[in-house]
C-alpha cells in the first residue's frame, strides 16, 4: 500500500512537468557507449514514454566505441588530432559501417512494440534523413583531416515537418556535402547545432554519472553560463573527455539559444524521466539566463566591435577599420548586445537608393543561432526607414551564406558610381546584391 501510495505522490507532483514538457522540442545526445550498455532498453522506454506524452525528440547517436571495435577487427586503428579522428579513404568504409550498425541498433529499439512491456502499442515512426549538411574540417595545423567533417547547415524545414508529423528523428554522426562527399562527424557537433538551428527547448546529454561534480565529489546540480565555462576552464584537465565533450555541446547549445540542457547518467535507470518529471532532478542542468538585445551601436561599443570584428580582418575576411573611423563611423552600427557583450554587428552605408551591408560578424561561440539572419533583417528594416531600394555588399569567403539570406551575385557597373571608385582589385571581392522591399 505504501508503494501505491508513493506513487500517486509521485504521479500527482510529476503533472506540471507534464503538462510544461508537452509539445516542447528536445535534442537527446546517445554516445555510443550508451547503445551497448545494459540500461539502453530502459532509455529507449523512456524516450517512448517522452512521446506518449507528445514532447518533439530528435536523438542524436555516437558510434565511438563502434568504430574503434570495427577498425580492430580490420586490424588498423585511427590518428586523431585535436582529439578529433582522421578519417582517411580507407577507414571512412569501416566508420560508416560501424556508424550504420549503431544505428540500426538503435532504431530497432525505438521501434518494438511487444506485449507486456513498456513499448507496448508504442507504435514510435523514426525517421532518418540527409537534414544536415556537412563540410570538411580540411587542414589544421598543417594535418589534413581528410574524410572528418563538421556541420555546415541543418535543413531545419525538413526537420520540423518530420517531428510535426510525431516522428522520432534519429541522427547519426555521418553527413553529406553539396558535392555528395561522405564526413565522419562528431555526434556533439550534429547534437549542438541540430539544437541551435530548431531552437530546441532542451538538450539533453547522456553521460557515464550523474553529472558535474566539485572538488569533493558532491554532485552540482546547476550551472549557469559564465560557472559553467569556470568549471571547464578549472577542470579542464581533471575530467575525462566524454564528459568534456558533453558539457561543452551544453554550454555551447545554450550559447545558441536553448534554454536548458542537461546532463544525465545512461547508466542509472529511470534517470531520464527523474531529471524531468521531479523538483531536484538527478543529474545537472546548465541554463542560459543572459538577456540580448538587437540595438543602435553608441560610442561605448566600439571596444566591443573591435574586438569582435579584428580577428576576422586578420583573416582577410573584412576590410580593417581603425578605431578612429569606427569612432567616427559608429552611427552607421547595429550590435546584438548580450548581456552587456557585443555578440554580432553589422554597419549600414547609405548611397542613395542603394545601401552597402558592411561588416557583418558575429563572435565565434554564438554562430549557428540564427543571430546573423535576426541581424539581417534588421539592417532591412533600417534599410526601409531609409527608402533604400537595394543592398548590397562585398565579400570574398561568406559567399554561400548571403546567398541563402537572397543575395544575388551582380557586377561591378551595378554598383554606385561612388563605390566603383573605390573598389579594391587585389582583394578581388564578389559583389552580392538584394532587392529591398516593402
């Protein structure tokens, strides 16, 4: 009678949680080590249990361990650098077998649904699909990496209109290129940005314990942004790197605008559900409780700015500016402000009817968070106050983005009579143009 009893107690306290987790979008992240150990059947009624209750999952796998067994097997072994895997021609063929067995594994779990057990009438529709995109990493520190990729976009429509259908969507670690190009990718970077781009409500991180513990071994149970990167920083080398890996897609997903995300034991059974559906959770949550704010840049920023746009002139990638012209330039500035941080900002220059779209960058740690298109269109709707007609701007490595923003590739006599003067023949930049309207 007391277990009944507990319960319901339990049952009735679960029902705000319930009810506040209903509709939202989670990203799951399953490392590899997850799939071969013996409370995966408990995860899996769990997951099914988290779509009963109508809450969007998208379940990004790992296939580590996977992959180092099939390449024993085949007798040869992996270089890494940087803690990421080389994968060349010949090992490519065995990580995508590896990574291909890890998933059916997968969703064969997610899709049983036998009698007399949880997975009962579960009924679960997986779908897998090309919904990311991925570009090579290339050549770091002078080693080529060869077949080892990272995201490059995620085709979030597509996505969207899978999890709108009920559907489960399962992700593995191997994404294609425009050129058809096959890339070994981390699962954390696929879990991240997958996040990032359908603005999920959580990531939730699977890990061997509960969580992030202190110096004593007692289990921290919250972490906000700027403790979280301390807590990287002062236990960078104390820490193994699964666990790395997983509080940095954490720190980083709410970097990018998730809410909340959390770490949670693969090994303890229930852990899932508990972290969810009671006060104190049992593992440990990492939350984004910052403001931002798209504004006008004020002289204050240009510190900010600088520091933002100076390692991108290092790069070739903009034009350098001196703190004087900036000074002087400053109204023509919008910034995304975070906190009292200068995130991203972009300059309006206005010749007439046409405007050009100048220095737009965003710092590092918050790309891949839809803050570049917000700022865009922000620049449009200046643009509009103005009666300006066209946009148009001068590029020489971001190209494909301003594309997909609706820029369209023009020519130099397109451009006013004011610019054409000052075009600069060595940098040999594209000229990219959009149509304004109202």
């Amino acid at each position: 009678m007391a277990n009944t009893q507990d319960y319901v107690k339990w049952f009735r306290h679960s029902t705000p949680y319930i009810n506040r987790h209903s509709d939202k979008t989670f990203v799951l992240m399953l490392p590899g080590e997850a799939i071969t150990h013996s409370n995966f059947p408990n995860i899996v009624h769990d997951i099914a249990l988290l779509c009963s209750l109508d809450v969007r999952l998208v379940l990004v796998h790992g296939a580590r361990p996977q992959i180092d067994e099939r390449l024993q097997i085949a007798d040869t072994y992996s270089n890494f650098h940087n803690n990421l895997r080389i994968t060349d021609s010949e090992s490519l063929k065995l990580v995508i077998q590896a990574i291909g067995e890890a998933r059916t594994v997968v969703e064969a779990a997610l899709s049983t649904s036998l009698p007399n057990s949880p997975m009962h009438d579960a009924d679960m529709q997986v779908i897998s699909g090309n919904f990311v995109v991925a570009m090579p990493y290339g050549v770091i520190d002078g080693v080529d990496l060869q077949h080892s990729g990272k995201v490059r976009k995620v085709q979030t429509k597509s996505l969207n209109a899978a999890l709108d259908s009920g559907a489960v969507v399962l992700l593995s670690p191997v994404a294609y290129s425009p050129t058809g190009e096959i890339f070994n990718l981390t699962f954390s970077d696929v879990a991240t940005h997958v996040a990032g781009a359908i603005k999920a409500d959580k990531l939730l991180a699977f890990v061997e314990g509960n969580g992030v513990t202190d110096s004593d071994g007692n289990l921290i149970r919250q972490l906000s942004l700027p403790e979280c990167k301390q807590y990287l920083a002062e236990y960078d080398e104390q820490i193994s790197f699964d666990l790395k890996q997983a509080i940095s897609a954490c720190y980083l997903s709410c970097l990018q605008g998730v809410q909340r995300a959390q770490l949670i034991s693969y090994s303890t059974d229930g852990a899932l559900l508990t972290e969810l559906f009671t006060r104190d959770g049992l593992g440990t949550m990492i939350y984004s409780g910052q403001y931002e704010q798209l504004r006008v840049a004020t002289i204050d920023d240009v510190a900010g700015i600088l520091g933002l746009i100076r390692p991108l002139e290092e790069q070739g990638i903009l034009v350098r500016r001196s703190r004087e012209i900036l000074e002087t330039e400053i109204n023509k500035f919008h910034v995304m402000d975070k906190d009292g941080t200068i995130v991203a900002c972009a300059a309006l220059y206005p010749y007439g009817d046409m405007a050009e779209l100048s220095c737009v960058a965003t710092h590092p740690d918050y790309r891949n968070g839809g803050r570049a298109a917000a700022l865009l269109e922000q620049m449009e709707n200046q643009a509009r106050k103005q009666k300006i007609k066209q946009l148009f701007l001068l590029t020489t490595q971001t190209a494909h983005w301003f594309i997909e923003q609706g820029f369209v590739q023009g020519k130099l006599e397109d451009l006013p009579m004011a610019k054409q003067e000052l075009y600069n023949y060595q940098r040999n930049s594209k000229i990219f143009i959009k149509q304004i309207t109202d």
